[in-house]
C-alpha cells in the first residue's frame, strides 16, 4: 500500500480512549498524591497502559521490566491487530523459550510517561477535558521511573529480577539502578549512556525545532485538527534527522549509495533512494505517533544525567548495588561506544561492556535480535550471589 492510498496522515497518531485497547492493560496513579515532578510542578492523576506477558510468582520476584525507547510503546511483543499498528517491537526477544522467557519471567512494558499510546502525556485528556497540549509540563527521565516504580507497587513487585532498556529505556534502567538501588536485582542497559552529550542534545533539539517551527503545531494545541492538517510535515523532517543518526554511514552507503528510487527521475521531481527510504518513515511515524509526545520525550532525553543533584556521575554511579550488565554497538554515531565505557569504569566492580557488531548503527538494539538477545539471555542468567559492590569488595 502507497502513502498516497493512506490518505493525509491524522493530526495525531495517539492511541485515544475509545480506540480498541488491544493487549493494553491500565491503571490510574496519584489520584490521591499528586505526582510531584522534577522541574517543578505536579501531574495528577496519571494513567498508564502497559502489557504483561507470563505469570507472576508466588514470591513476587520473577518480574522483569521492559523500558521502551522513544517511539516505542508497551507492545513490546506479540502480533499485529487491533490496538496495535505493528507486531511487538522486541517480539524477536520476548516469549515462551525465546530470550526473555517467559515460562520463566513475569514481563511488564509501561507506555512511559509522556508518552502517546495510552498513559499520560500531551495528547492526554486533562481534568478538565480538553487535551493537555501546550499545558503538559516538562518532564524527566527520573519522573518516568517514578511513575514506573508506582506502578510496580501495584503490581505487588517491591523488587524487579531485572530492569531491562535500550535508548531511552537505557536511561531509565540506568535510573532505576541510581535511584531505586534496593527495588531491583540487575539492570540491563544498552545503547545509552550516563548523561545526554552535547550532540545528542543537539540533535534532539533540532528536531524539536522543527516540529515547532510548523505551522500546524498551533503552540502544541493541534488536536482537534484534521487529516492533514496537524504538524506531520515538521514531525517528518525531524523523524528524517532522528533517523539518519539512528542509522550508520557505512549502511547507508551499501543500501542506497547514489541510486534512484526506482521508477523516479533524481536529476528531475524524482528522488534518490534514500530520500524516498527516509520519506517512508517519516509518514510511517506519522500514523502512529504524536508530535507533542515528540517534542516532550526529546526533551526529557535531553535532560538525562543521573548525577544531577547527586554529587555527579561517578558519586551517583557508585551507589548502585544490582548487577549491571552494559552492551554498547560499534557503528553507533548516536550514542558511541565510548559513552558504555566510561559508565562501566564509574560502576562499582567495572562490569564488562558487550560490544555488538552491526553496521546497522544506534537502530542495532532492535534489530541485531541474535546478538542482543543472547546478550540479555546470558544478563538474565547471571545468578551470582551478591550485588556489584559486594564482588570488588
């Protein structure tokens, strides 16, 4: 199917109430006690949708959180169908036998917060009725791990086997291991690193610009808009950005080098492959996510430092007590490899870093399944007695 036979993308691709749920489970938190956030102000309340796989022990100790990256959502596995556009995003990894097994763990995926497929964000419905939009207040990464760490406590689970995350899930395993250093046994963290580089923060806020340089982005209060008429034209171009450092040269170079797309004319109206290859995800994003939570994520990515208030990074890292495993990729220009090393020399007990080879870049952590599955197999069966301050103790 053509872009053009999908007609003018929505103003948001936001799950909203009323649309089939799929697999989504929720639950509503800090009705009572406002969630206090970092940079200032409250949220109240705050609903997340997540997804569970496998069964919950009688110990309550097999749980394993899954922390999606920046557009993903709690849909980590399982297929297509109502409620959900595209099978899982880690269905390669999660499942009976596979990974993450879950004959063998209870596997929870949060929609974060900020996010646009079912828990609070900007293309929320606030208290009173009308979208959050432009009022929908700066977030953080630390915000989003306490929002996760309320919804862990109604689950029942005072401890995760494992916080597992790549990207921006690293971020918040990385937190978790920070800031709630009793409430879980290991943290699996890939592709990410302890603080948002200077690059980073300039990409993301490139494409911040962007999508509010459009039009249609109306301030952030778009959402009554039409097919067509929201600000997918400047979500596009920074999806393009987003995805071009997502990606390595190396690849882009094999796949496309200087090709025409077939069928155009690039010395004319036509375009080269790679416009057109870039083109398609930016009009897939459209139809699946929201501009808004773009823009907030971005921001709360941009934000990521774990030693901030904490004496900095090596004082922050050396509070974590769990188990750390860290895989890093060598053709990632996003987050380099040098970022992991630098975060496992401040670890207690300087885990190893797992370097995945992939010409596939940043993007390697969703797609290198073979590799990053057993490298998160082999995290998931390290049972070693102790914690990694104990082992170099």
């Amino acid at each position: 199917m053509t872009t053009a036979s999908l007609g003018p993308p929505p103003a948001t691709g936001a799950w909203r109430p009323g649309d089939p749920p799929g697999h989504r489970q929720f639950v509503t938190l800090f009705e009572d006690e406002p969630l206090r956030l970092e940079l200032g102000g409250t949220l109240s309340p705050v609903v997340v949708a997540y997804e569970t796989w496998g069964e919950l022990d009688r110990a309550r100790s097999n749980g394993v959180l899954i922390a999606h990256a920046l557009t993903g959502d709690s849909h980590a596995a399982g297929p297509a169908g109502p409620g959900h556009r595209f099978p899982g995003w880690w269905d390669h990894s999660i499942g009976p036998g596979k990974d993450i097994d879950t004959d063998e763990w209870f596997v929870v995926c949060p929609n974060v917060l900020g996010g646009c497929q079912g828990t609070t964000g900007p293309s929320s419905i606030a208290p009173d009725g009308s979208p959050y939009g432009s009022r929908f207040p700066a977030i953080t990464i630390r915000d989003q791990v306490a929002v996760e760490a309320a919804l862990a406590d109604v689950l029942g689970i005072e401890r995760w086997a494992a916080v597992i995350g790549g990207s921006m899930g690293g971020m918040r395993a990385l937190e978790w291991a920070v800031g709630y250093p009793d409430r879980l046994e290991r943290a699996i963290v890939v592709a990410c690193g302890a603080a948002a580089s200077a690059e980073q923060i300039g990409l993301c806020a490139v494409q911040n610009e962007a999508i509010q340089a459009d039009p249609a982005w109306r301030g952030g209060d778009y959402y009554d808009a039409g097919p067509g008429e929201g600000p997918h034209r400047g979500m596009g171009i920074a999806r393009r950005i987003g995805h071009l450092s997502y990606r390595s040269e190396a690849e882009l170079a094999t796949r496309f080098g200087r090709a025409p797309q077939p069928g155009e004319d690039a010395f004319g109206a036509g375009r080269y492959a790679v416009e057109s290859y870039l083109d398609h995800h930016a009009d897939k994003l459209a139809r699946r996510f929201d501009a808004g939570s773009y823009v907030v994520l971005s921001a709360a990515m941009n934000h990521h430092d774990v030693g901030r208030g904490r004496g900095g990074l090596a004082a922050a890292l050396a509070r974590v007590r769990c188990r750390v495993s860290i895989a890093g990729i060598d053709s990632d220009r996003l987050y380099p490899l040098y970022l992991q090393q630098e975060m496992a020399e401040l670890l207690p007990g300087r885990p190893d870093v797992t370097v995945v080879h992939s010409m596939y870049g940043h993007d390697s952590f969703l797609i290198e399944s073979e590799a990053v599955g057993a490298f998160i197999r082999k995290a998931l069966e390290d049972d070693e007695p102790g914690n990694a301050a104990e082992r170099v103790g």
